[in-house]
C-alpha cells in the first residue's frame, strides 16, 4: 500500500538520425518515494555534446507526454510546481517537483539529443 507518492526515474539517449547513440546518460536517484508537499529532485547526468535535454512524465498506464525541452544554460518552469535546468558546462539537468501530491506519481524520464 503507497501512502505518499512515487516517481520511477529513468534516462534515455536521443539520436535522431542514427541508431547507435554516443552519449552515456546517467540518472540519480533511480527512483524516490515521499510524501505529499515534500520537494523531490531528479538529476541527468550526460557525457558528450547534448543540443537538448528534454524531460517526459509518464503516468502510470500511460505514454509519456512532454513536460519541455531545455536549451544551453536555460532553466525552466513547468505548471505549478515543476522547475528545470540545464547546465550545459556541468552537463547535468535537473528537474525539481515542489510540494509534491499525489497526482505527481509518475516516471520521469531525461532524453539527450545529441549534436
């Protein structure tokens, strides 16, 4: 039985025009559990050249949809309580969930595409 809430986080590796992808991605922590209005963190860490890193949420029985896509240096708001960021040098994004609730229960997934 869940009484809060649970995100499952998991990476993957975009390339578009090949299929052999060479950036390794790496995500942490692979998954948290808390409770509702606790702020939760999510971190992609990639190596190689990204152009984007773009963040998806997938509900459970659901097909990931979207959440947005960070350019260089760019940090992001998304709905009332997501915050992205990119930090092209460092070459990690992150994704933060504010006062998280349980509608926020999902699989968030980091997607590089390469240049």
């Amino acid at each position: 039985v869940c009484t809060g809430f649970a995100c499952a986080f998991y990476v993957a590796c975009l390339k578009l025009d090949k299929l052999i992808c060479q950036v390794n991605v790496a995500q942490s922590p692979p998954s948290l559990n808390g409770s509702e209005g606790q702020d939760s963190s999510l971190t992609c860490s990639y190596s190689g050249t990204a152009r984007n890193v773009q963040w998806y949420r997938q509900a459970p029985g659901e097909s990931p949809t979207l959440l947005g896509i960070l350019y260089k240096d760019e940090r992001a708001t998304w709905g009332l309580n997501l915050r992205a960021e990119l930090q092209t040098r460092e070459k990690h994004s992150y994704l933060n969930i504010t006062e998280a609730q349980l509608q926020d229960a999902a699989t968030y997934l980091c997607a590089v595409e390469t240049q």
